[in-house]
C-alpha cells in the first residue's frame, strides 16, 4: 500500500508527492531535518525534536513555517494513516524554491514543508541491541556547524559506507585527536563507572535522545562526565554505547577490530537502553 506523505499543505499518496526542482533543498543542501521515532503508535520526545528544529531554523536565518501544535497533528495524522506502530516520522523544511542564486530568496518565498514515514516493526528490539554495533573511526571533514541538523548528509553517507566497506557498522568521526560522533549518533565510553560524552558545541549535534539519556543517568546517580574523549581512551574502556532518535542506546563493542571490553554490551548501556526506553514511552504523545 502506498504511504501518505505531506507536502506543502497536502496529504498525498507518495507517488504524487513532488518538489521543485528548483528547490533549495535540492540545490544548495539549504534546509533542516528532524526523525521521530513512533513506539506503539505514539510519538517520542517530539517536543525535543520540535525545539530544536526551531532552533537550527532560527541558526539558518529561516522562519518557522508551522506552529508545533500543527506539526504534533501532521506527525499524527501520518502514524494513523499509515497504520505506523513503531517507526520513525521525517520532517523536512527548506528556504523554499527560486531561481538558483547563492543569495537567499526575498523572505515571503514559501518555503518547502515535507513530511513522511518509515515502519519499522520490533524497533525497540533490534539485533544489535543485543550484540553491540562496530564502528572504524575516520577523520571527521564535515563543516563546522555540526550543531544545525541540516540535510548537508553527504559526508555522513560516505563514512557509513566506508565503515560498510571495512565491514563495520558505522563510523566514528575524529578530529584532533578526539571522537566527535557517529554519522547518525551521538558517541560515548564509561570507564569505571563514569559516562563520558562530548561537550555541547558547534563540533556535534545536540542530539535529543542524548539529552534525555544523560538526564536518566544522573537521576539514576550515574556519574557524567561531559568532555572530549580519544580513540585510545574508547579502546581502553569497559563499555562504549551511541544514542539516536532511531537507535536509541545501542552498545558499541568493537572499535577498529578492537573489542571494547569484553566485546558485548556492558550493564551500563543495557541499564540506560532500558531506563530510556520505559521514561519515554511513559511521556510518549
């Protein structure tokens, strides 16, 4: 059956869904993104992901086109259209289209409002939940506005598929000497007891799932620390773990062939998967 999508107002089938070719999206990568993850037909963190598609909106000088009431009801009405139990819910907005010009279009141009599902059964459980991901580490050549999610992805999608090629999972990028994050995660190791997880900037993304999850740790008076972290401390640790909309907490247990620990997922990460995965299904919309 073919899924509903959103575009610009409508609801249609997505064989008719179009944009223009002229859009900035499409030609200057000139647009923002957030995914939402759906657990049993209800929506997760969406309140998160709406504030900081406002912000990175905000950060690329362009105006919110949807108030989040309207968009809690898109997101909605996509889950039940397309019968979405778990799955993830894409939202896109860019500057609109006009002729190609490396100058912004005047500011009513409308801009370019999609929206579309992906199912995505057993989410929560997945395989490598339970046996921990590889990752090889790569130097990490993205620009350095990493804290906007822009749809600017290209560099994430070649690292994952050199990972792929290196017969990995993913890729942890690496800039002077310190992790930054995965290509679709946020990146962190525990050693004796400690998480620790990049600091907030503009090298990584804040990513939502990371902020409820290290809220979780503390109030389960789990030690944090937030600072940059090597690849020599990431081999040497006892756990390594990535947290994501899509993801959630999955254990990273092997880092350039290397296993981290003793090669499974440690207590830490299955606790703070467990933890997660309960607190947000209770507040789910």
């Amino acid at each position: 059956m073919s899924r509903t999508v959103y575009v610009n107002g409508e609801f249609v089938p997505e064989e008719a869904a179009t944009v223009s070719v002229f859009d900035r999206g499409f030609l200057f990568a000139d647009g923002v993104y957030e995914v939402t993850s759906v657990l049993g037909g209800r929506l997760v963190d969406f309140d998160g992901h709406a504030a900081r598609l406002e912000r990175s909106l905000s950060e690329l000088d362009m105006p919110v086109p949807l108030a989040r009431d309207a968009l809690l009801e898109i997101h909605r009405r996509l889950v039940a259209d397309n019968r979405i139990e778990d799955g993830l819910v894409y939202l896109q907005v860019t500057r609109g289209a006009a002729d190609r010009d490396f100058a912004y279009p005047d500011a009513d141009t409308p801009q370019t409002v999609v929206l579309f599902t992906q199912s995505k059964p057993g989410l929560a459980d997945s395989p490598q939940s339970r046996t921990g991901l590889s990752v090889v580490t790569l130097p990490d050549l993205r620009w350095d506005r990493r804290d906007i999610k822009t749809v600017q992805l290209l560099y994430p999608s070649m690292a994952k598929m050199e990972a792929r090629a290196r017969g990995a999972d993913d890729a942890w990028m690496v800039e002077d000497g310190a992790v930054t994050e995965g290509t679709s995660n946020n990146a962190y190791i525990v050693k004796n007891g400690t998480i620790v997880t990049r600091q907030l900037g503009s090298e990584i993304l804040h990513g939502i799932t990371r902020s409820a999850v290290l809220r979780f740790a503390r109030e389960a008076q789990m030690k944090v620390e937030e600072r940059a972290f090597t690849v020599e401390e990431a081999q040497a640790a006892d756990e390594a773990f990535v947290t994501s909309a899509s993801s959630f907490v999955t254990a990273v247990t092997r880092i350039d062939g290397r296993a981290v620990g003793d090669g499974a997922p440690g207590p830490v990460a299955r606790r703070l998967r467990e933890i997660y995965l309960d607190e947000s299904l209770k507040s789910a919309l």
